[in-house]
C-alpha cells in the first residue's frame, strides 16, 4: 500500500481533499499501551470507519462537518479527549499530576476502562472525567467512534464550535438531558444518573448486531437535529464563506477568484472536482473526459456538481481518480429569516414542524382520554410547546379562520399526529370536516407514517375509513391507563419519528 | 451485544447459563479440533468414593455376608458401564451474597466491576488441579445448548449439580430386598442399575451425584450416561462448538501455547471469545488477549 495518503484506497475519499480535519488524541494507559502495541495501526483503520461515517453525514448534511485524524499518546495535552485503561487500580497521582494544568481547558475528558463483562457509562472515579464508560474490549472501536463521530458532529455548527469552554462542558451535559428526557434506546446495560457526557451514536446502534456495531445515521442526523431544535433554538450556524471553504482544500489547483463560480447558484452542497490521478487507462479516461469536459482530461479542468450528481461517480471517487471537495452555498438571509421568525412565533420553529405531537379527538373524551394522556406526556419529558393539545394552545387557532389554522399545524406544523378514533369521530363537525380530511390526505400523500391511530370504545373502523379497516393497525386504549397511553405515544416517536 | 455478558461480574451473571470444562492445553486441542468432548469411566474419577457402591445390609445374620460381599461387587462392576462428564458452575449468589457485599465494600468501583471472583471460570483450585497448574484452558459452554448436542447424539443422560456432604449415609439394602437384587445381578445388571435409576431417583443421586465436602470447590455439574461396553471414551457428543461460548485460558499459559489455540480458533471459531484470567492481589479479572492473529482484520484491534 502507498504511503501517500492521497493514492491509498479509503472509503473516506472527500477527507483526503480537505484541511477540515481535527486533530484529537487517546491517552493510552502505561499498561495498556505496552500490551496492545498495534494500537496504531488499530486507530488508523478505527480512523477511516470515522471518516467514512462523517462523510456519509457530509453528504447529506448542508453544513460541513469536520474529519477526525487520531493518534495515541502516553501523556496528557489538549487535544487529548479520552484516556483507555484495563486495571482498576493504576497509577492516579501521577496520572493527576500529569493531566494538570491541562484539565481547565478541556470540554470533556471520558475515562474508558476495559473490564469485559461490563458495559455501563458511569459517573467517574476522580474529578477529572465527565464520565467513565465500562466496555469489553470487543467494543473498544465502537466507543471510539461514537465519542468521536460526536465531536465532528458538535464542530460542525458554528455557535457550539465558537463557544466558551465553559458552555461547551454544559452542552455535554445538555445531550444527556436529552437522551433522558425523550428516553432514548441506548447500547450500554445501564447509564448512571445525572452525567456531564452522553454521545447521541450511543443510541443509534442495533444492539441486536453482534460484530459490526454499524450506526444508524438517519437516526443519528434526526436525533441532533432535534436536540438542536429543542436546545438552541435561537440559534443558528453560519458556514463560513465560500472563499474560505475553498482555501481549506489540500491542493492549489483552484483559481483565486473560483468562488465567483458559486455566485449563480442556488443554496445547498456542491462538489468542486478534479482529476486526481495521472495514471488513467484508456477505459477510465473516456469515463472521465464527459465528466470534466474540455478536449482533453487534465488537472486544470474543474467542475461543480450536486449531490445528486457526485453520487453517479462513486466508483471513480473511491479509486481516488477523482478529487472531490465539498463546498456549502448557506442562504444568504438565512440569518435574518431565523430572527424574524423566533419574533413572531413564541414556539420552537426554525422549520415547519413546530409541534412533535398534534392531537385530533373529539369533545367527548377530552377529560377521559386525551388530557390525562397529555399530561402523562409531560411526564416523559416533552413540553406543552411540543404538544398540540387545543386547551394549551387557545390564542394559536383563535379567530374565523381557526380550522384552517389547524389543519396547517395537522399538515405542516407538528411531526406526528395522534388521531383518538371514536364512535363520533366522523359524525363531530370539528374533527369529521376540518380534521379528518387533512389526515387522510396525508395517508394517500403517504405520508401516513407520521400517524398513529388509537382507538375507543369499540368504534367501526369502517364508519371511519374502509382503507383503515382494511390496511391499518389501530391501538384500542380503551383499556389503558394514561401512562400507558403516553408511554405508547412516546414510543411512537422515538420509534417511527425520530428513528426515520 | 449480549455476548460480554459471558464475563460479568457474578451478581450480575444470569445464574445456570453457563458450564465451565477445565483442561489442560494438549486435551482442549484435541476437544476443539475433534469439535467433540467424551463422558469419561466412573470408575476412572480421581474421587476414591466414586467407586465404592455405598450400600449396607440390613441384616443381622452373619451367612449373609457373603451375598452381600456379592451384591457389593456386582455393583461395583456396574460402575464400569456409568459414564460421566463434568463441569463446573457458577457459585451460587444467593448463597455467597453476604460475603460477596461485605467484600465489595472494601473494594472500589472498578474493582467490584472487574472481580469475577465466583464465576466457574475462576476457581483457582480448578486452574491448579485440572488445568494442569494454570497453563491450561477453560472452556465455557452454555448449558442449554450442550444438552442440546447431548439430545442430537441420542445419548439418553441424567444431569444435575453434585450435591456436597460431610458424610455419606448408606443406602440400606433391607433383606426382603436382596432376592430381587441378586436376581438382578445375575440376569443383566446395567439393565437392573437403570431400572432402580428410573424408578428411584434418590438413588441415582445419592450414588452418582453426590460428594464429600472436600470436593465442594470445584462447583460442580455433570452429566451421566450408561454404556454396555466398557470402552473408554466410547460415548461422545459432537459438533460441540455450538454450545461453546468462549474459552478462557491460565495466567501462565505460554506464547507458543497461546498462538496455537489462536490459529486453531481462527479456522472456524471466529465468533468465539478468547480471554485469559488474570489473579490480582484481591481481585480476579478477564482480560482480552492482545493477539495477532485472533480475528482476520486484526489490525482493527485497538
């Protein structure tokens, strides 16, 4: 294999174009250190399944997010985020000693000890940590990678990247409140109480997979999004210009002024391509020369193409005869569009799901059903913002233009709908002419799966819709407590909304 | 991702899942290359008492000595025929939990995490008797699937923890009795002995699963089987690497040793765990095994 990084065959292709790249270390305990003494070429192959899982985000995410280059260390300095070791008593005091006058500048420091029956992330042993994670060996790439695939992730948004240390040790502790309060699935057998430190990866595993330990990415991307939503609403990323983004590709081959290039085009992710290898055959360069245009396939001919379009020519970027760089056009009144819109809406927006959970029931069983339910909601986590329940909510669809209020917020503005179907659904005026409609256009707009149907006493799903009696699945709650209800719900969203 | 489980801690271990096999080196390579493991004699246990039927004759009249002498030796004989093949277990928590928590208050977190003290793969006794002085191996198997491989043998087999005494109470043989056991003795007697083991359970289990308090470290379970010839090794279960869930080798096992079991587990035991036990001053730990050649792809370990 080439030493030069630029020839070797990784599956991550777009880290090798670009300056975008953190430097973080492992501390490798003394011990640990001499027993496992291929751990360097172990963290560069744990390296390239990083970047390929940023780059897989980078591809879709209209941010750029930065690739991770790791490297051991037997010492302690400030670009060292964990420490790995394998016996419960080591050597603390000078471990202490040696981390210092580092300690006041870290934003999390995780202690990571190998025992092999357990897996647990835990409070720490020594003030030092923000927390401790218990792991088998076998594990070790995984967690490795989920810490990590979080620091790019957190790097990526440009008011958490610009943050005070101080409010970046608090942002670590917020993503732990988050997989509490909306009780995430998560790997570990057990998670301590109240910690300083939670990686969102954590909960996109398929723990029933036992060797590859793959990350779910939408689920990953939806969690943060999210997380996001609910914690920073206000806000909001500024990419850096495009000149700049230009400046951190590896080579020189771009004309000084190429971001002039970018001027016409529309917001969102480009790649600016290049030939990249000299050796082509004759195969190769008839594939190529369409793609780059001019008479002749060279290292001077560029191209900006989308997503939709880098995507036709995997096999060519992987076998690196293609550079790609990616370059992210932000709108431009985006700022201000963000500003304007936190002023005229109290809730959460910032998109058009302002609402996570809408409700649709009739009067009849408001105090029975929906209330308790709703309040046992409250008791997961969620928010009286993140419900549309009518009664916390008056002053949103007050006026004669209420139903049509409504029906945008069960069509645009809330991620799920919680439809409780009743013997009066149809007949009520309220929910059979406003409601009902919207939601069946979104069933035949497939856009069914933001609804979940409930059930009560014992109504003819037919009265209701023959496709429902015929193709749905309908929770009868009638019997069911108002946590089990919520709890339901809950797992509904977390399930089929956030996972998807 | 349940696998790691294998190595907890025993409070937190799900209790009977899981068979210990201790061995020397040279026996586990056999076992795992041969993808097989043999009930052994009876009457070959290193336990002097396993031999001995342990019967008394409820008779006063001195002439009926020699019969018994008789029924002892016929018996006896039988004992040629039982086959055995044990394990070791995982402690009992319920019965070691005060101790284990009076233990762990003196311990840190991490060495509570890390001690393994009462799992059947760390009985030291066992890694110095059986495991030819911590050089050899233990092999871990789970229960549910190695009686599994016993079932597809066809072997027919009796199964339970051996139950731990200070002495042995015999069973009395009253005269009313004796007729029929002689006849027994006379026509066909493994056919006899498993008549008594299906009719009377007690029996079995005093005679086959059940030793001194000596022997009570060593945890043990086992399986018993009845063969009419009295081969060594004849009864065997096959295609055991179904049932086997991770091996753990001695503190002192060598290099070389180590390197070979790997290139034997690496042609089509992938999946297996390999670790090594380790005995700290107060605590026993697993370790993984920083080796070159466990998986392909090695290079990924880290």
């Amino acid at each position: 294999m080439s030493k030069n990084r630029k020839n070797r065959k990784e599956p991550a292709y777009l880290r090798n174009f670009t300056r975008d790249v953190l430097q973080r270390k492992i501390w490798l305990e003394e011990s640990y250190a001499k027993e496992h003494s291929n751990t360097i070429d172990g963290l560069k192959v744990l390296t390239e399944t990083l970047n390929k899982y940023i780059q897989d985000l980078n591809l879709e995410i209209c941010r750029n997010i930065p690739y991770i280059s790791l490297k051991p260390t037997t010492g302690a300095d400030d670009a060292v985020r964990m420490f790995i070791r394998q016996q419960a008593q080591f050597d603390e005091p000078s471990f202490m000693l040696q981390i210092g006058e580092h300690y006041i500048g870290l934003t999390h420091f995780i202690d990571l000890f190998v025992s092999e029956g357990v897996f647990e992330l835990d409070h720490p042993s020594n003030e030092v940590f923000d927390a401790e994670i218990i792991f088998n060996s076998d594990y070790t790439r995984m967690v490795i990678i989920d810490i990590f695939l979080d620091v790019a992730m957190f790097n990526s948004y440009s008011f958490l990247r610009d943050a005070d240390t101080e409010e970046k040790q608090a942002f670590s502790k917020k993503k732990y409140e988050y997989f509490r309060s909306h009780h995430l699935s998560t790997c570990f057998d057990e998670v301590g109480e109240n910690l300083d430190y939670y990686s969102f990866a954590f909960s996109c595993h398929d723990i029933s997979e036992e060797t590859t330990f793959s990350i779910n990415l939408e689920k990953y991307r939806n969690i943060w999004e999210d997380f996001i939503h609910e914690y920073y609403p206000n806000s909001v990323h500024k990419e850096r210009p495009i000149e700049q983004q230009l400046k951190m590709r590896v080579d020189k081959h771009l004309p000084s002024d190429y971001h002039n290039e970018f001027d016409d085009k529309e917001p969102g992710i480009y790649f600016v391509l290049r030939l990249n290898r000299a050796d082509l055959s004759p195969d190769i360069h008839g594939q190529l020369l369409p793609i780059l245009g001019g008479k002749d396939v060279g290292f001077s001919n560029l191209k900006i193409v989308t997503k939709t379009e880098l995507s036709k020519y995997g096999k060519l970027l992987r076998e690196l005869y293609i550079s790609a760089f990616k370059v992210v056009k932000q709108e431009k009144d985006s700022i201000k569009s963000v500003a304007k819109n936190e002023e005229a809406k109290p809730q959460k927006s910032g998109n058009n799901h302002c609402y996570k959970i809408a409700v649709s029931f009739t009067s009849k069983y408001r105090e029975k059903y929906v209330e308790p339910f709703c309040n046992a909601l409250l008791k997961l986590g969620y928010s009286k913002d993140d419900i549309f329940y009518d009664n916390w909510h008056k002053v949103r669809f007050n006026g004669p233009n209420g139903g049509e209020i409504m029906q945008n917020i069960y069509k645009n503005d809330c991620r799920m709908i919680v439809v409780l179907l009743s013997p009066d659904y149809i007949e009520r005026r309220w929910t059979g002419i406003n409601e009902w409609p919207v939601i069946e256009g979104l069933i035949n707009s497939r856009q069914s799966d933001k609804i979940c149907l409930l059930s009560v006493d014992s109504v003819d799903l037919e009265s209701i819709s023959a496709y429902i009696k015929t193709y749905g699945i309908v929770e009868d709650v009638s019997n069911m407590r108002p946590d089990e209800i919520a709890k339901f719900i809950n797992d509904f969203y977390n399930d089929r909304i956030i996972s998807h | 991702m349940e696998k790691h489980k294998i190595w907890a801690p025993i409070d937190k271990v799900e209790q009977e899942k899981y068979l210990y096999h201790y061995t020397s080196f040279e026996n586990a390579l056999k076992i795992l290359y041969h993808n097989t493991l043999k009930f052994s004699k009876l009457s070959a246990s290193n336990d002097s008492f396993e031999r001995k039927p342990k019967v008394k004759l409820d008779c006063k009249d001195l002439k009926l000595h020699q019969i018994y002498s008789y029924i002892h030796d016929g018996l006896e004989k039988i004992r040629c025929n039982i086959r055995i093949l044990c394990f070791s277990t995982d402690a009992d928590y319920d019965k070691i939990k005060s101790q284990y928590v009076e233990m762990n208050s003196l311990f840190s977190k991490d060495m509570i995490r890390e001690n393994v003290l009462g799992r059947g793969f760390a009985l030291p006794r066992m890694w110095a008797q059986y495991a030819d002085n911590n050089h050899g191996v233990c092999l871990v198997f789970d229960k549910k699937k190695i009686e599994d491989c016993i079932k597809k043998c066809q072997i027919n087999f009796y199964g339970q923890n051996v139950e731990y005494k200070a002495y042995y109470q015999p069973i009395i043989i009253t005269e009313n009795q004796l007729d029929q056991i002689i006849k027994g003795i006379n026509t066909n007697p493994l056919d006899f002995v498993k008549q008594i083991s299906t009719s009377d359970f007690n029996y079995i289990v005093y005679n086959y699963f059940t030793k001194l308090d000596d022997w009570s470290s060593e945890n043990e379970f086992r399986y018993i089987t009845f063969s009419d010839s009295s081969i060594e090794g004849d009864v065997e279960i096959s295609s055991i690497s179904s049932a086997l869930c991770g091996i753990v080798i001695g503190e002192r096992m060598g290099d070389v040793e180590k390197y070979i079991l790997e290139l034997l587990l690496a042609d089509g035991f992938n999946e297996l765990q390999l670790k090594q036990i380790v005995f700290e001053d107060l605590t026993t730990r697993i370790k993984a095994i920083p080796c070159s050649s466990k998986k392909k792809g090695s290079a990924e370990y880290v």
